[in-house]
C-alpha cells in the first residue's frame, strides 16, 4: 500500500546542465554548453537506465557495466549525473483514492532505480542527423543486450530453473538537447497508454462481438491495416449496440499504472497536457476529467435512438490527423514543436510521436517502440518522468 509522502520533483533541474558543463573541454571550440541548436549536431547522449529495485529483483551494479561497455569504446567518455541539491523542488502528491477499480494501481508507481549518465566522445565532431540517430538505436542495442544479459546471469545464479529476463531492463539514449531544452506540451493517446484497455474492444464485448473486434484492433496497432480501415470495420460492427452500457465501460475502465502521478508531476511542471485519442470522446472526456487533462481530441460517437449507429463521424482521429491536432495546439500555445512530447502505443501515434521533440512508446507495439525516442517498457506511466531525464523518487515505497 502506497504510502502519502509526496514526490519530490526538481522543478528546473540543472543535472544534466552540470554534467555536459563537466566536460566542457570536450566540446569544439567555439560551442558552448548552452547553445542547444549546435549540441543537436553533436553525437552527445544522455544515458538513462531504469532498473526495477523490487526484493525480487537481484542486484545489479549497473555502473560497472555500463563503464565496462565504454571502456571497451575508443574515444567515447562517460560522466554520471547525479541530482542538483540547488534547485527549486516541488511535492507531487499521491493522488487520492478514486472510486473506479484501477484506483490502486492508479495511485502507486513501480519501485526502480534511475541510473543517469552523460556519454560524450573524446573528438568533438559533428555528425548528420541521420548518423547521430543510427548511433543513438546501435549504442541502445548493444548497452541494453549487456545489462539484460548480466540480470538473467543474475537471476540464474539464484533460481532453480534458468530464467528469461527481456523486459526487466529500459535504456533510453537520447540526445543531450532532450534534457536541456525545457518542453511545455505534452500529448497522451488514451486507449492502452493513460488506460489499460482498448475502448472500442470493451463495447465490442458488450455487443457480443469482441473477439472480431479485438482481431482487427490488433492488426491495426501492429500497422498492418490502415487506422482509417479498420476503425470504419469495428464501428460498422456496433451497429445497434444500446447507450445503456456506455456508462458501465466507463466505470469498468482502469487507469494505466502511475497515470495520475504522472499527470501531476507534468502538471506541477508546467505543461499543457492534452488527450488525443482515436478512441471516442465519451470515454475519453472521462479519463481527462479523471487526471486533470487540459483538453480532449478523439471521436464523436454516432447515437440515434438510444443506439449506435455504426456510422463514421468524419474527420476520424488518426495518425495524421493526431500530428495535425498536436502541431496546431503547439502553434495555438505558442509552443515550439522542439518543446513538445507525444507519448502513445500503437502505430497511429507514430505521425505525432516524429513530429515531437520527444516521442516516447509505452508498454507498445514492436514497430513503435523500434521508431520511438524512448520506451518504456518496466515501469508505468511515471517512467515518462524518467525519459525526460529526472530521477527516481527517493521514497521507493511510493
């Protein structure tokens, strides 16, 4: 049971400021640690690796292996960031109690350790983006094989049966400018990110046709159909189901693990936080209402006497439209589109996540986490947080 000491959260945290001014000698001449726009062309990353710090979990000295795997890199330097006792922190609370049954797993987030570095190479050189990029995907693999490799021998040494580990490890490699540059925008699907079901496969149940639906929902997360398509399938499939259930799903509708924490924390921030979902807005103006959303993007539901028509309400939510929506709220807030994050799970957040400074995959499909910026893949939604570069909360029983 989640204790109610807050988190506290490093309002404008100089960590990583710190830690690039460390090593400021590495850089060209002629770049300066504060000019955001030059360091982009550098092949400099953030580092960050969450490991979940459960009494089942072994120990793991993440430190030694990931100097173990720098070490055996020519001209690459790594520095450890550690938090800034200086800056200004704010309480996140525990959010309160709720009546819906997801309010536990709403309020609680999972216990880890957050292991921050700097890695910068010894050779200040400028890189393409494309280059930075490949290197960012080539260092995640490698760096994450290890780590997860270390955790099963781990495991092994102690179990009675050998272990498979895939997911007890998240390696995010960013690029520096991530952690510098302050974002005000943040943009959450809704459907298997601030909640754990998929809607439209929750009123397919209740027509007795869930199965059908749930077929199509997945090909279309995996990007194997067209949103458009498949979306236009599922609805025409509800035809005649009655509005009476619609308030029961709601109530059945469980909030994703560390959601309202999450919300909190980026609210206590500063951001505009927004729902854009491809889901539809009865359900989505629940959840909203729920964290404390700013503003809701999804579908009308079509209704006639009572019931679901099964007609497309045009212009549907897809992933174009999403990036349209995330691009015009940005410009509407006068918010640059470098200080904006979109975090979601299927391949319809992909067209948002790429136009965002930082596209962050949650508990997703194979093909959004391979073109995300981050995933997260073992925690819940607080290790949005931790992709943004801040640290765990020191009172791991939260």
């Amino acid at each position: 049971m989640p204790n109610n000491t807050p988190y506290s959260l490093p309002k404008n945290s100089k960590s990583w400021q710190l830690a690039l001014d460390s090593v400021s000698s590495l850089l060209p001449t002629g770049i300066s640690s504060a000019d955001l726009d030059a360091l982009q062309s550098l092949p400099i990353f953030a580092l960050i690796v969450v490991l979940p710090s459960t009494s089942a979990s072994p120990v793991l000295n993440v430190h030694e292996y990931v100097q173990a795997w720098v070490d055996d890199q020519p001209n690459w330097a790594l520095v450890t960031v550690t938090d800034d006792a200086t800056a200004e922190r704010l309480p996140i609370p525990i959010a309160d109690t709720s009546t819906n049954n997801g309010a536990e797993q709403a309020r609680s987030i999972t216990p880890v350790s957050v292991h921050r570095y700097l890695l910068i190479p010894t050779t200040g050189a400028l890189m393409h983006p494309e280059k930075k990029s490949a290197a960012a995907h080539i260092i995640d693999e490698q760096l994450t094989t290890r780590l997860r490799q270390k955790l099963t021998e781990q495991v092994n040494q102690t179990a009675d049966t050998a272990s498979t580990h895939a997911e007890v490890v998240d390696c995010h490699i960013l690029s520096i400018g991530h952690m510098l540059r302050p974002h005000k925008l943040a943009c959450f699907d809704m459907d298997s990110t601030l909640i754990e079901q998929e809607v439209i496969d929750e009123l397919a149940k209740a027509a007795g046709i869930g199965e059908a639906v749930a077929t199509i929902t997945e090909s279309a997360m995996r990007g194997e159909i067209e949103f458009d398509e498949s979306f236009a399938k599922r609805l025409a499939l509800l035809e005649g189901l009655s509005t009476d259930v619609l308030d029961d799903i709601c109530g059945q509708l469980t909030l994703s693990r560390g959601a309202k924490f999450t919300l909190a924390a980026l609210k206590a921030l500063g951001y505009h936080t927004v729902l854009v979902s491809g889901g539809f807005t009865y359900f989505a103006k629940h959840i909203a209402a729920q964290l404390g959303i700013d503003e809701v993007h999804a579908n009308n539901l079509d209704i006639d006497s009572g019931e679901v028509t099964g007609y497309v309400q045009m212009p549907i939510v897809n992933g174009e439209r999403k990036a349209m929506l995330t691009a015009k709220i940005a410009e509407r807030l006068g918010i640059e589109m470098t200080q904006v994050v979109c975090i979601g799970d299927g391949a319809n957040d992909l067209p948002m996540m790429t136009t965002a400074d930082l596209g962050i995959a949650y508990q997703a499909k194979p093909i959004v986490q391979s073109r995300a910026d981050a995933a997260i893949n073992v925690t819940g939604l607080e290790g949005v947080l931790y992709a943004l570069g801040y640290p765990a909360p020191q009172d791991s029983s939260l």
